[in-house]
C-alpha cells in the first residue's frame, strides 16, 4: 500500500536506536527525508548512514537534547517546514515515588511532556496553513495500564496524553493529523534493562525474568521494533485524516479490555 508519503519531510526525534530508530527507517521506506536528533552524536551519524544506504533517501543527522529549547530549535534550523514530526524521548528511571524529589519530577515532565508540546507548537500553525501535517507522539502502554514502578512515566505522559486529545481536535479540519503510538514490550535497550534488574533484585537470571514476562503476554514474544516503526509510518499516511486525537496500543494484547 502506497502511503501517499514520496518527497515528505520529517523530524525524527530519539532516532539513533530502539523505537525511534525503528520509525526513521519505515518512514525512509516510504520515500520520506528525514531530520533525525539524538544526544550521541556517533550512534546517531551511524544510523544515518545506515538509513541512507537502506534507502537512498536524504538523511539529516542533528545531534542534541530536544528536551531543551536549543536542541529543538537545531533540528527546526535543519527542517524548517516539516510535513511530519515524531515526538520521541527516553523514559525516566524506575523506582519508588517515595525516592523522587521535585527535581526528579520536573525532569520526567520536561522531558516527556513539555518537551513534545513545545515541539508540537513549534510546527503545527505551519502545517496547518500548508494544508498537511501528522504528528505522532510516542507515548507508552501504562497511559492505559500504568506500571507501578514507572510512576513518572506514568504521569509525565499521561498529561501529554490529555494535551494532544484536545489539540488534535482543533486542528483536524486542517488536514494536521495527531495520534499516539502507545509501545507495551518491544526488543530496546531499555526493556532489556527492565529485565536486567528485575533479574538483579528477584535473584534470577536475565533468561528466567525473560521467559516468565514474555508468556505473560497474550502474543508469547516481545515485539519488533521493526513492526512498531511501520505502524508508525501508517500513522502519518495521507491517507489517515479521519483517524484523529487517537491512542494506538502494540502490546501483544497484554491490556485486557473490551474496548481499547
């Protein structure tokens, strides 16, 4: 199915490895330039180029922490007018709120909240007098589920969550498109850290934590990266303008409900 997406420019953020990464690719697919951030400068050069050779598409490596106004403003100096943006960002750590101070608080929300709105607002009147823009915020399966040990997480992004459901609704008759993309548990780096310590803390190997979470999920394996960047690229289709403000979930099934 062609997506409608030849010659389309998009920012890609937190694209050096994992979901991000994942999302660069199918979008490059698809016949998409892309601007894509990241903090290390290395990794992210080497997946450029990897993505280039894969596809031959324009690939724009800018390094830099979006969750600040200058690494936001780097990747808008190298795509001004972006048809698509990817809101992606690192997780605050797990743990007991007990243990957080209002620091910690103020960086998860910055991060993961503030961080994609003052993006979103950075691009939106300009996708919206050019009749055509998708955003795509990358959020996580506890907005619906919240897993108790990433209670930062769970609020930072429950509040995006809140924002974008009204902001998607204003802008809809423009043909700018936003949706989330909710991952339960794909193949990153950061899910394999879950299980390391989960294995640390209960005593068990990394294989025996992997097995046990892994059968709990109703799919029996975790999921491709791969997979999520192409639900990704779907969710910035030409072809999607009547799926608006909507919470796409790609957790194997683990979320029991009749309704999604």
């Amino acid at each position: 199915m062609d997506l409608g997406l030849k010659g389309k420019k998009a920012i890609v953020c937190a694209a050096s490895k994992g979901l991000g990464r994942a999302c660069a690719i199918s979008l490059a697919r698809e016949g998409v330039d892309l601007v894509i951030t990241a903090r290390t400068a290395a990794d992210l050069e080497k997946t450029a180029e990897e993505i280039r050779q894969m596809t031959g598409v324009n690939v724009t490596a800018v390094p830099g922490d979006i969750t600040s106004e200058a690494g936001r403003a780097a990747a808008l100096a190298a795509c001004p007018q972006p048809d698509i943006l990817i809101n992606n960002n690192g997780g605050p750590p797990r743990g007991d709120f007990r243990e957080w101070g209002r620091e910690d608080w103020i960086k998860a929300v910055d991060a993961n909240m503030l961080a994609p709105i003052l993006f979103i607002k950075s691009v939106v009147d300009g996708m919206t007098e050019r009749k055509f823009g998708r955003i795509v915020n990358i959020t996580s399966a506890s907005v619906k589920s919240p897993i108790p040990e990433l209670g930062m997480s769970n609020g930072a992004r429950a509040g995006l969550t809140g924002f974008v459901a009204g902001l998607a609704r204003q802008v809809a008759r423009h043909n700018v498109i936003i949706n989330n993309l909710l991952p339960g548990p794909f193949l990153t780096d950061r899910l394999r850290g879950g299980f390391q310590e989960a294995a640390r803390r209960t005593n068990r190997s990394v294989d025996e934590v992997v097995q046990e979470r892994l059968a709990a999920t109703p799919a029996g394996r975790a999921g491709d990266p791969a997979e999520f960047g192409d639900a990704c690229a779907f969710l910035c289709s030409a072809k999607i303008s009547f799926m608006v403000g909507q919470n796409l979930l790609l957790d194997g099934g683990a979320f029991n409900s009749s309704m999604s």
